[in-house]
C-alpha cells in the first residue's frame, strides 16, 4: 500500500488547521480533521482529535468519533474522517462527519458520504460504509480546501506523491487549509 500527502495553511496563516493521521499496520487506520475556521484555534482543534485518534485505534469508527467528540467538546470542534484498510481481508471501512470527502478509482464502486455535523458538537448516529477493495484501486481523502469537483482518473498514472502533490497545486483553495491523501492498494 503506497500513501502520499500533501498538506498546507490557508493563505495568512503560519500553521494549518487541517491534521492527518496513518496508524500503519496489517490493518491501516487513516484518520483526517480540518478544525473549523483556520489558524491557531482550528489547528487546536484537529490536534486534540488526532491525539485521540491515536489512543483509541483499536476502537470501531463510530466509537472513535463519538469518543473524540465528546473528548474535544472544549475546542471550536472539528470535521473528521476515518478509513480502516485492512490488507488481509482487502476490505476499508470509512466513517466521517462534516466536509471531508473520499473519491476512489476502484473495481467496485467506493463512494461513501459523510453525516453531516461537527465533531466536537452534539454528534448524531456516525453512519459506516463497508467496501471491498482491489488491487491498484485508488482512494483520496481531501479536506473541503480541495474542490470535490475534481476527476481522481484524470490522476490515475501519477506515483502517489505527485498526485497529491499535483492535486493540491491544481484544485487547492487560497483561503483554506488543504489536504490531501492518496492511497493506492
Ligand atoms: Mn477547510
């Protein structure tokens, strides 16, 4: 499994409000936030949740986010997403709420929805998406400072690290933090 990251502050700002998170292993968890608003009090945001993130790994998805939310109630809250890749088993799992999107170029068909809401806000029910996954399939998870109009096949050919990378440069918004994370199985 091949992964690529780019990552950067909105325009003005020194630090980004948008945190990633990969827990490698047999099974992969992938975590992204993008703290409301941006700079220092979104950054906050996103950190208290990654930090959660990583101490309950092991949990479901839906536990993980009902946890973090109620565990970073006290920051501006945030828009979270998480993928479990298990390698094994070539299935992913993907819970989200808020503004973090997932596009895939797959066998089958991988185009889950996140609920709306914030994490760190009242949360309502977390809604799991299961898939199986293929070899070469290609997922992106991208904050709301990529426009969710893009084409991922327009990108297919690139190494994972340049097609974050050309992703960010090409549909990357000024006034926003963005992130990108491509995965290739
Ligand atoms: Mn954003």
């Amino acid at each position: 499994m091949d992964i690529g990251i780019a990552e950067r502050p909105c325009q003005g700002e020194t630090v980004c409000g948008d945190t990633h998170l990969v827990i490698s292993g047999e099974v992969t968890l992938v975590a992204m936030a993008d703290g409301l608003g941006h700079g220092p009090a979104a950054r906050e945001a996103a950190v208290a949740f990654k930090e959660y993130v990583e101490e309950h790994a092991q949990e479901s998805l839906e536990d993980i986010l009902r946890g973090a939310s109620a565990a970073i109630s006290k920051t501006r809250g945030v828009a979270a997403a998480l993928a479990r890749i298990d390698q094994r088993a070539m299935t992913l799992s993907f819970a989200g709420v808020g503004n973090i999107e997932m596009h895939a170029v797959s066998r089958e068909r991988i185009r889950p929805v996140s609920i709306p809401g914030i994490v760190g806000s009242r949360l309502r029910k977390v809604k799991q998406f299961d898939y199986n996954l293929a070899l070469g399939d290609l997922l992106m998870l991208h904050s709301d400072g990529i426009s969710s109009r893009l084409n991922l096949e327009d990108f297919r050919k690139l190494g994972v690290q340049e097609m974050a990378d050309t992703i960010m440069e090409q549909h990357g918004k000024w006034h926003d933090d963005v992130t990108c994370l491509v995965i290739r199985i």
